[in-house]
C-alpha cells in the first residue's frame, strides 16, 4: 500500500474508532426512575420514585417525588440538595457545595470510553447486561467499586433498563429506568437551583 493511502487509512481508522467509543453515551437523556437502597439503619430496601435528567459532561439533576420531593442539582461548578421542610410555613433547606463529586455524574461521564475495558474498568458483556469492574485509577477517580447496565433489548442507550453501582464504601444504590429519551435540547438552567423563598442556605 502506497505511504500516503496508508496514512489516509489510519486517519480514517482513527475516526471511527473515536465515533465508536462515543456513539454509546448521548449528549444528552431524560427518564422516571425508581430508585432503590437499603435503609442504613431498618436494612429494608426504600424506592423513590422521579425523574432525572443527564448533560454531558458532568451535568445531573434528579428530582424526587413523594412527600419529600427533594431535588439534586450538580453542574462543574456546583452541587445543590434541596429538601423541603415537612411541616407547612416551615424553612425547607438547601445545601450548596463547590464540588461535582456525585459517583452517578461521574459514571455516566466514563462511559464516553466506551463500552470496552480502559484504563478506568474493566467489562463482561451478557445479552442484556453489562458489568463493570473498576480499576484501581477508576476507583480513586470515581469512587465506585461495580457497575452494571441493564437493557431492555440491544445494548443502545435508548433502550436502557437499569443502572446500579456499588460505591467505595459498599454501598448500593439501583436504579430502574423507563421512558427514556435521549439527545433532547435540555438547558443549562436545568442544571441549576434557585433556592424558594423561606430556604435555610448551607455552604
């Protein structure tokens, strides 16, 4: 093969490759879910019910519904949790960091590595499962031990089903997934909190 069409190969190769790494993850997703955790002191698994909506990179917003309807908020630049106070007329509270350390962000912003083992996790592909195992890099960067994706049928993002990790600590925490959207236009006000009147403010 003469030099230069070699050359014209592997920059071509090179795209693809790249467009395949990133063709998983889209710029952008939308869904309900139901969360599930075990109770830290009851050990009964508690489900919360919402909705969450992802931005890449690093853009997250989950708001849950139920008495509490809480709602989290984290951008580069900020993490907000709001909860509402129970009691009517009473302060709901907000408590604002200058950190993006939330694990689930993180998560969804490796799989822009794709879907084969890296430097941060090795994987193990089933039918309609896929397994990550962190290494020791995505551990210190992401602070998860395990991931797993779970998928009504193909392995799209489109038809996701569930998303479960295993934290540094042990800890556990599943969600189930339905009416997916993906690539929708969301705002950066999204990914945003303006705290309600009658808010105690923590920094």
């Amino acid at each position: 093969m003469p030099r230069n069409a070699l050359i014209v190969f592997l920059v071509l190769a090179g795209s693809l490759f790249a467009k395949s790494k990133d063709n998983f993850l889209p710029k952008t997703f939308e869904a309900n879910f139901t969360k599930e955790e075990k109770g830290i002191l009851s050990g009964k698994t508690i489900k919360v019910q919402g909705q969450i909506f992802y931005k890449y990179p690093s853009r997250i917003r989950l708001e849950e519904q139920g008495k509490d309807k809480t709602v989290f908020v984290s951008n580069p630049f900020k993490t907000f949790y709001y909860k509402p106070n129970p009691f009517k007329g009473e302060p709901g509270e907000l408590t604002v960091e200058k950190s993006n350390n939330y694990p689930l962000t993180r998560f969804f912003d490796s799989l822009k590595s794709g879907l084969d083992s890296n430097e941060l996790y090795d994987v193990k592909k089933s039918a309609k499962e896929i397994d990550f195992t962190f290494t020791k890099k995505g551990i210190i960067d992401l602070k998860i031990l395990k991931a797993k994706l779970g998928f009504k049928k193909g392995m799209d993002f489109r038809h996701i089903e569930s998303v479960e990790i295993v934290l540094d600590n042990e800890k556990k925490v599943k969600f189930v997934l339905d009416h997916v959207k993906v690539g929708r236009d969301l705002k950066e006000d999204v990914f945003k909190f303006k705290a309600p009147k009658n808010t105690r403010i923590f920094k």
